[in-house]
C-alpha cells in the first residue's frame, strides 16, 4: 500500500488483491469525522484520498495514515466474518419471516448427574428456608409491607390517632 501526503491531503493506492473496494470504503468511511474522504476505482487498485477539514500538520496526517491503516484491518477482520456467517443469517431471517415458533429445548436436558444434584439440593434448601419462615414468625419484623394506615393508626374515618 502506497501512501503519498500532500498539504492537507493523505492518498493512498491499494491493491485490489490486499483489500477489496468494499473494505476500503467502510474503512475510509469510518474516518469521515476527521477528514473528507474520496474513493475512486482504477485497474487492479483502490485509490483512498482524505482531505481533513481543518488546517493539518505532518503529525495529524500520519495519525490519520495510521486510523485508515487500522481501520482497513479491522474492516477485513469484520467482512471475514460477515462471509462465513452469511448462511447462518439467512437462516434466522427466514424463520423470523415464517412466523414459526422456536422449539424450545428441555432446560434439565442438558444437565449433567452433578449438576441436577446441585439443582436438585438448591430447591430443597429454598424450601426449607420458606417453611422455617411460615412457621409463625413474622416473615416481616420491622413492619415493612404494613399499610400507613396500619402502621401509623389512621383508620380512614377520621385524623390519624397518635401514637403514645
């Protein structure tokens, strides 16, 4: 990749064989907040031109070099991706077009001996904790979930009776 800096200007030449057009463009349009940025398409290469929008010095520009050259790569990272699961989306698509259901699998299915143990331990430990708790103790002793009304003796009839 060949990069040729100019006053206010940084032009790149890509090969098409390095990174396709569409990868450029995403990448170059990704740095449209610091920089104007024009594409244009020769024989066998990509031809990335940014022009910044404020005054540039040597430093901003190779910045700038350095952001497109990221840029480029994660791009080729992402449309990598996009291609080898572009059937996997297709599918998804065309079950939320359908309108079909999902099956849902059985939760305990996929539990192991050890695990349905543990599970199975857990909700006899929660049940017990219930039980203790309706035994006649007040599962609320500060009075939380009482009423105003309740708590402070106003019955709705008339002004509010004071404590002593």
């Amino acid at each position: 990749m060949k990069c040729v800096y100019g006053r206010s200007t940084a032009r790149f030449e890509i090969p098409l064989k390095e990174y396709p057009l569409e990868v450029v463009k995403y990448a170059a349009f990704s740095l449209t907040g610091d920089a104007f940025a024009h594409i244009f398409l020769k024989p066998a290469r990509v031809v990335a031109a940014f022009e910044t929008k404020s005054p540039a010095t040597r430093k901003s520009l190779g910045r700038l070099a350095a952001d497109f050259k990221d840029a480029l790569k994660l791009e080729a990272i992402r449309s990598d991706i996009a291609g080898k699961d572009q059937g996997l989306r297709e599918h998804i698509v065309r079950l939320a077009l359908r309108g079909e259901p999902v099956p849902v699998e059985d939760a305990s299915a996929g539990l192991s001996a050890q695990q349905q143990k543990e599970l199975d331990r857990l909700i006899a430990e929660v049940e017990a904790e219930i039980a203790k708790e309706s035994t006649g103790k007040s599962p609320d002793p500060l009075g939380v979930t009482k009423t105003w009304e309740a708590a402070h003796g106003h019955d709705g009839k008339g002004p509010a009776k004071q404590k002593k």
